[in-house]
C-alpha cells in the first residue's frame, strides 16, 4: 500500500543526475527540496513539497520526517564480504616495514585468506556474512554488489556463489545483493598458468552455473601477474555468449589498458583505475561502464589516489565503493570513505553522493534506481540530521536512522 513521508527537512533528488546519466555534475544537480513530501509504495509515486501534496495522497498512512534528510539509497557497488580468517598480523608486518615477498614468506597474502575461508562450514560463513552485510546496513547501505573469488578452486568456488544466492534471496527485498562470480580473482599456485586456471575451472564453473541463472556479473583481476588481457577477453566473450554482465579489476598496479577494454566490451563498471591512462579515460566516457574508484584501498595501502578529476572532466560515470575485503581494505563504510576522499578527489557534493547512490546502482545493473521520481523503485536512505551537508562534515559519525 502506498504510503507518504512528509516535511522531509532536505528531500535530495538528484533528478538533474539522473537525466544526466550521472555525468558533469554540477552542485545544484543534487536536486533538494526543502520540507519535501514523497509518496510511494514499491515505486515513486510522487515528489514535491509538503505543502503541495495533492489531495488524493492527504488519507495515506503519512510520517513525518521533520529533523531528517532523505536521499537514493547508498549502495555499494564493489564488495568480497564472504571470507574466513582474518589477515590483521599481515597489515601489522606491513606498517612494521615488511614487503610483498616477506608477507608471501610468512604465509599471508590471498592464499592464507582461501585456506581460512574454504576451511569455514557452510554455518560459520553464512552467520560471518550476514553480520558483516547488517553491520554495512547500519550506515545506510541497502543495496550490495558480493563478489565470490576466494574458494580458487571449482567445488569451492561453486559454494561461494550458491552462498551468495542464498543470502541474495535471504535478504530480498529489503536488501538487494547482486551476486558477481569472480572466480578469476587469482591463479593459485597448482596451475602453471593463468589461461590454465581459467580454461579448467573458471569457464567450465561459469558454464555449469549460468543455466541457474544466479550469476548476475562476471569479474576478473586484470592486471599484471594475474589474468591477461587475452582472459579477460576469452571470459568477456564466454559471459556475452551466456548473456551475463561483465566487469573487471583493472589498471591497479599500471596501465594495461583494462578500461579500455572492458568499455570496448559493454562492461557494467571497471574498477580501481589508479594508472588509467588517457585512452581508457576517453573509452570510458563515450560508454555505459561506470569508473568505480576504490580509495580505502589506497588509504589501506598507503598508496596514491586515484584522478578522479580527470574522470569526472572527461565526462566519465564516476562511482566510489568500499572494495571491502581482508588483504587490501578491512574497511566496510562506504559513505565514510567517500566523504574521506572528497577533498582529495576534489569532487563537488553532487559527484560525491551520486558515486555512492546513482552511480553505483549502475554500476551494479540497477538502472530503476538512484534518483527520487516518479516511476522509480522507492529504495532511499534516511538520515536524521537537518541537512545534507552535516553527513559529510561530521566523519566518522554514523547519522542513518533505521527502522522508519
Ligand atoms: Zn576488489
């Protein structure tokens, strides 16, 4: 049944950012309405003033959100929260001066964190996940990208995405998980090449698991010393011929011209972007594949920002997800993380919210999303704070109110 909010003391719309397909945003994009009304029930119906609700909504069951903020539901776009273990004395030998190679040598690294996870029953990993997925619920995010990728073998690996599905269908609708295999996420040791490991496990799981229709996107790790472009283009083709969005990690560690592939491929977003060079920036702003930028993972790291300005200028779709994971970014909150970089990426406040609502959810496939209009899917999030400006402001300070 339908239902109305009203004097919503900042109603943010970002109508402007959704004809724009979330590009070239300008401050006023963010599209806010003072004492805001908004009627809906599992779509928008209408959005206006309080003062201007037409009569035919006044005998809908109303609340009033006076002291509230309301804005497009966060999501986050680029997550891999189902692992076992933990990997807090590797970070603590890297602030202590360790090395890659040193890490490797004391057993840390991706493999320690497979080891740990595939050694987790089915029990043990559910319950992990589904705190970790309540724990980023409690800061506003309600939609969630959860990628597989660390089971590297096929029965595992297999798990990893059933798992996914059942916490997808545990959770619906109240949150939306889109479930990404990316069962390229690593070589393990065993194979004596990357297109090895991809041709006898990756492509013939993919084949096995796609009629279950359960997949929604197939990732891999393009980069140096992992996959290479000629897998990351074998998989793109398997997954198009299978129907399935693709995406990718790429430009990471340098510039192997990752962008460019996935936008010459139609991808849903490609992901890091730390040393995309200019071709791949052109690409990426004439097609639909969002950039999707990770900086907790070079706040982790201790390494250098993305350019996100050079993004944004060349008219990219700028999205900013937490790229939660136990190696490189054992950081869930995603809503502080873009309010973290925003001085450094020099985005304005309507890129910074549309990173995390509009973009994202394209990012993710969900094009019915991200804006506040009519005939949208009514997924926001509310914040009990009098305007918007105070959320990125007071970091660090949890203001989502739950359960209205
Ligand atoms: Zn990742």
């Amino acid at each position: 049944m339908a239902q109305v909010y009203k004097n919503i003391s900042e109603l943010v719309t970002l109508s402007s950012v959704h004809k724009k397909d979330g590009r070239n945003l300008l401050p006023e994009d963010l599209g806010i309405i003072k004492d805001g009304a908004i009627v809906f029930d599992e779509k928008i119906l209408w959005v206006g003033t309080s003062p201007k609700l037409p009569p035919e909504y006044k005998d809908l069951p109303t609340k009033s959100l006076a002291g509230h903020v309301l804005i497009p539901e966060i999501v986050d776009c680029h997550t891999h929260i189902p692992f076992g273990g933990n990997r807090a004395s590797e970070y603590a030998m890297r602030l202590n001066g360790a090395d890659y190679q040193q890490i490797a040598e004391a057993g840390g690294g991706i493999l320690h964190t497979v080891t740990k996870s595939n050694s987790c029953d089915e029990k043990e990993l559910l319950s992990i996940c589904r705190k970790r997925i309540e724990k980023m619920a409690s800061y506003g995010v309600g939609s969630f990208e959860i990628k597989s990728g660390y089971g590297l073998d096929y029965e595992n690996e297999k798990r990893l995405t059933l798992l996914i599905d059942k916490l997808k269908k545990e959770f619906a609708p109240k949150y939306q998980i889109k479930n990404t295999y990316l069962a390229a996420h690593a070589v393990p040791k065993q194979f004596k090449n990357s297109s090895t490991y991809l041709n006898e496990i990756v492509i013939p799981l993919l084949e096995e698991l796609a009629p279950l229709e359960i997949i929604d996107a197939v990732d891999i790790f393009h980069e140096k010393g992992y996959f290479t472009r000629e897998d990351t283009t074998a998989l793109f083709k398997k997954a198009q011929e299978l129907k399935i969005d693709i995406k990718s990690h790429a430009d990471e560690f340098n510039d192997n011209g990752g962008a460019l592939l996935a936008s010459h491929h139609n991808a849903l977003s490609t992901d890091h972007l730390m040393c995309t060079g200019i071709d791949g920036i052109q690409a990426l702003s004439k097609s639909r594949t969002v950039a999707t930028l990770l900086p907790g993972t070079s706040f982790f790291l201790g390494k250098s920002q993305a350019n996100a300005r050079a993004f944004l200028d060349k008219g990219c779709k700028v999205a900013i997800a937490s790229d939660f994971n136990p190696g490189s970014c054992h950081y869930d909150n995603v809503l502080q993380i873009a309010a973290m970089v925003a001085p450094t990426y020099q985005m304005n406040l309507c890129e910074l919210w549309a990173s995390i609502t509009h973009n994202a959810s394209h990012a993710m496939g969900l094009f019915n999303q991200g804006a506040l209009k009519k005939g949208l899917n009514s997924r926001f999030s509310i914040f009990k704070v009098d305007e918007l400006n105070q959320i990125t402001y007071d970091w660090g300070v949890n203001h989502f109110t739950q359960g209205i």
